[in-house]
C-alpha cells in the first residue's frame, strides 16, 4: 500500500510538472498559426527526422535531406505544412484547433517529443447596445443599457467607453456605480451599465468594446432643471437709432423653458413657445434696462443694460441759395452725437473737398452744388445746398485776330455774368462759335469780312443788366499774303509816307503864299493884317489834307 501510494505521487507530480512546462500558443481565428518546434530551438546537426503529431494521429515528417510528406488524412490534409524551422503551419485555424500537437525530434540515438498547447481567440462577431435608456436624469443612477458580445472565443470581457475613454466603476456620482456581466452562452457575453449622469453628458457618446471590437455609439437626453438664464442681446454692432433689437432668454435647462416674461422699459411682454423678443425701430429714449425672466419663478432673471446710439446735423444755409458776385456766404454744421464722429465729408458737384467750404468774397466758380455727409459707426447723416452765384455780365477780354486767308477777321469777345450772357455784336458775320458756359464764363466768336474800315461793338447782356465794348477793324485788301504783324509794320511806313507829303503839301503853299504877299503889296500896299485872314485859311486845307491822308493810309 506505501509503495502504490509513493508511485502515484510520482506519477501526480510527473503530471503537474508536465503541466506547468508545458508550452503554449495563442492564435487568432481564421488566421495562420505558427506552432514551434522545442520552442524555436535550432535543428541538431545529427537530426535524422521531425514528426507533428496530435492526438489522433500524425500531421507531417521529414526525414533528413528529404522533402516534408503529409501524413494527415482528415481535416488538416490541405492546412498543414511546416516552416523552414521545423515549425507547424496550421492555416485557417477554427476553435477546434484548440488542442495539444507535439514535435518529436529523432537525432542520432535520441528520441524526445515536444508538446504545445494551442489556444485559439475570437473577436466577436459584433457587439450591440439594446435596452437603452430614452433619457438620464442627472444625479439619478439609471440603467443605461445592455451590451451583448456574440460568438466571441473565450467569453468576451466587455468593457463601456465614454467618449472613446474607458469607464470605471470606482463609485462616484459620475461614473458607473457598477456593471453586471454575464455569459448568455459558451460564445456570447451580455453586461449591464448602471450610470448617474452629469450635464456634460448631453453631448457624451457611449460604446462597449471586446477584443477591440466596438460597438456602434448611442447618446443619450440628459435631463436637469434650469438653475440660470442669461439675456442675450443680439447685434452685429453698436445699436444705432432706426435698428431693430433683438433679445434672447437663455436657460441652462434640459430640455429648456419654452416661455419667457421679457421686460421692456418697465413694461412686461409675454412671449410663449420662443425664447426670443425683437424691439424695432429704436430710439435714443429706448436706451436703459432691459430683462427676461422664468414665467413659473419670476426671481430667475437676467438683464441688461442698452445704449442706443444718435446722430442729428444741421447745415446752414439748405437748399438752394442765390447770392451776388463778390459778397460772403457763411457755412455753419452743427451737429449732436452719442458719440465720436467717425467721418465729416464735404463735395462739390460730387468731388471731394479737402475740408468745408469758405466763402469771403464769392465768385462765378463758387457755384455749384455743396453735400456734407456726417458718419458714426451705421449711422448716416446727410444734408446740401445749392449755392447760385450771380451778376451784371462783363466784357474781360474783346481781341481781333486775322482769319487763315488773310481776308477775314475774326473778333473774340469773352464775358463773365450770371444768369448766363447773352452775346451780340454790331455787325452780321458768319461761323458764329459759342464757348460752353462754365463757372460763369462765355466766349463768342464772329468772323467777318470788312471792305471798309469799321468799329464793331459786342453787347453782352443777362436779366441783371449788360456791358459794351467796341473795338476797330480795317480793311484787308492792302495785305493779302501779310500776317497781322506784317499789317502794323506797314501802317508805320504808311504814316511815315503821309507826313512827308503832308510836309511837302505845306512847304508848297508856304511859298505860294509867300509869293503871292509879296505880289499885293507891290501892288496895293495893303496892311499884313490882310494877310493873317488867308493863312489860317491855309492852314485849315493844310489840316484837311493831312486827315484825308491820315485816312488813306490806316489799315
């Protein structure tokens, strides 16, 4: 009896050491599975041959120098095969794969065998969240709901996620309180969550995961009362007069108040499934303090302080404004703001002006249309005059030039006045030109032909009054071919001509006189009193003479 009791103690510890160093293998289903032989030791120089063997049979040998010859007939027939390292390649693997298959090795005059345990580990083929909560209310522990892992070898561990971060069942408020799993059968685990929830929550997604393996996400409606509101005031700007204001209650609630009391300027406006109150067409005298609040807990509110802001301007003179030439015209902008002024643009005819206007002493120029815009922020304030300049019309300028051909003349007349000239000349002439009236300005052109010499006068005349000129014009039959400059170089000459025969005029009837004085006063002794009556007669056909020349010779 000692010695049956001493032999099966050898054997149970033979067993357990056999156990214990044992080698084992895990591999992945449907995957190809790499089982070593004498745990991946090199071959021995002497090997003769290496055997796979398992349970119910052999797998493969290989003798040495030869080719490895499959000896399995049944399932693992065309899924074995073995590595350049004496290795077992098993393709394919299944769970039932997941058993014991030994390497025998034969070198030289030894014979050992070496066994491997081979595990086999499949995913789940999904996970899926049933019975999920429709909402959480927060700091109350619901069940949110329940995971199954299906077909999972072994049993699937499963484990809940939020927000893709593993939750632990450490107690708190805010995290699981605890979870339950179970196996439903050999291959599918089921686990329960049990969650209180918080509010940042609302927006949280929750998983479970086994073997890397993820369920689809769910979200879950958290529920809490509102503890605060705030009023919103929605604007893309300062508020200016003329806008419209609109104010929004916000609650922290879930799900949130759905009606609101807003209080405008003391008064009290009801406004049920919105959370939204417009103000339009504001004022300066809307500014002040504006606030909504809960309709079931009035002592939930929320307010703010509104500023509307203002522009007024005035301009002086407005409209249209009619003064004389030469006197002053006074600008004066006032204008009144909530604040600082952002622009302050003047025009004239719509060009800019560098600054405002100034009128000392007004002139034609000056006329013209005056627009002052003043901006703040959206405000826009604009106001204009039209300022007309008038006054009797004035000849500048009254010049002749002679025409290309040389046989014509033509006479400018320019004039300043307003109401615009009209402009008339003394004489009929053709090609007729008249300047565009600008800032008070009008030039008139005439050509004319003049077979004798003239003076011709230009007439400019408005409702205020007129002004004359005239100016001579000769002829230009004696410069045909001549240039203006040519025509005064012969009127010199030709004046010089005529007081010389006008000196020889004289000097001829000198001595005719002087003759025949000497004549009557041989013969009749008379008194040289007579003689002073005839030489002013002289004289004056001396003067005659000289005009009629003076005549011939102007150009």
């Amino acid at each position: 009896y000692s010695l049956t009791i001493a032999v099966f103690e050898i054997i149970l510890l033979a067993f357990v050491f056999l156990v214990v160093c044992l080698d084992t293998v895990i591999g992945l289903y449907g995957e190809t599975i790499e089982v070593p032989c004498n745990n991946g030791a090199p071959k021995q120089k002497d090997l003769f041959m290496i055997k796979w063997k398992y349970d119910n049979g052999d797998l493969l040998t290989q003798l040495k120098d030869q080719n490895v010859s499959v000896m399995a007939s049944n399932e693992y027939k065309d899924r074995v095969s073995m590595a350049e390292n004496s290795s077992l390649l098993i393709a394919a693997a299944t769970l039932k794969d997941e058993k014991t298959f030994t390497c025998m090795v034969v070198a030289g005059s030894d014979i050992s065998e070496h066994p491997v345990k081979l595990l086999i580990r499949k995913a789940p083929t999904r996970l899926v969240i049933t019975n999920a909560s429709t909402e959480l209310e927060i700091g109350k522990p619901t069940q949110l709901g329940q995971c199954s892992a299906h077909d999972a070898h072994p049993a699937a561990n499963i484990t809940w996620y939020k927000n893709q971060k593993p939750l632990v069942a450490d107690g708190k408020d805010n995290f699981p309180n605890w979870w339950w799993m179970k196996p439903l059968a050999s291959t599918t685990t089921s686990s329960i969550l049990q969650y209180t929830a918080e509010k940042e929550d609302a927006d949280a997604l929750f998983t479970c995961g086994a073997l890397n393996t993820l369920s689809h996400p769910v979200s879950f409606t958290i529920t809490y009362p509102t503890e605060k509101i705030s009023l919103q005031v929605i604007s893309d700007g300062p508020l200016m007069e003329g806008d419209n204001v609109t104010l929004k209650c916000k609650a922290d609630g879930n799900p949130p108040p759905t009606s609101f009391n807003f209080h405008i300027q003391g008064k009290e406006v009801k406004v049920k499934n919105s959370d939204t109150y417009t103000v339009t067409d504001v004022t300066r005298e809307s500014t002040g303090e504006y606030k909504c609040s809960l309709i079931d807990n009035a002592k939930m509110e929320d307010s703010k302080n509104i500023t509307i802001n203002y522009l007024d301007m005035s301009l002086s003179p407005y409209g249209k404004v009619t003064k004389s030439a030469g006197e002053g015209l006074a600008i004066h902008l006032q204008t009144d703001a909530s604040g600082k002024l952002d622009l302050v643009t003047w025009t004239k005819d719509n060009s800019k002006l560098d600054k405002q206007p100034k009128f000392n002493k007004l002139t034609y120029t000056d006329s013209g249309k005056y627009e002052v815009v003043v901006t703040m922020g959206t405000l826009i304030k604009k106001a204009s005059f039209e300022l007309i300049v008038e006054g009797v019309p004035v000849i500048q300028r009254l010049v002749k030039q002679r025409g290309k051909d040389s046989q014509h003349k033509v006479l400018i007349c320019e004039a300043e006045g307003s109401p615009k000239p009209t402009v008339a000349w003394s004489v009929n002439g053709t090609s007729a030109d008249e300047s565009p009236y600008i800032n008070g300005k009008i030039t008139h052109k005439l050509t004319i032909v003049p077979i004798f010499n003239l003076t011709v006068v230009c007439t400019v005349s408005n409702e205020l009054g007129q002004d004359s000129k005239a100016i001579n014009v000769s002829t230009c039959k004696y410069n045909v071919n001549s240039s203006e400059d040519d025509d005064t170089t012969k009127l010199v000459v030709g004046v010089v001509v005529g007081l010389l025969l006008a000196a020889v005029v004289v000097g001829l009837a000198y001595w005719l006189y002087m003759k025949k004085s000497k004549q009557g006063s041989w013969k009749t002794g008379e008194e040289e009193d007579g003689s002073n009556e005839e030489s002013k007669k002289l004289e004056e056909k001396i003067d005659e003479k000289l005009e009629e020349n003076s005549q011939k010779v102007e150009v």
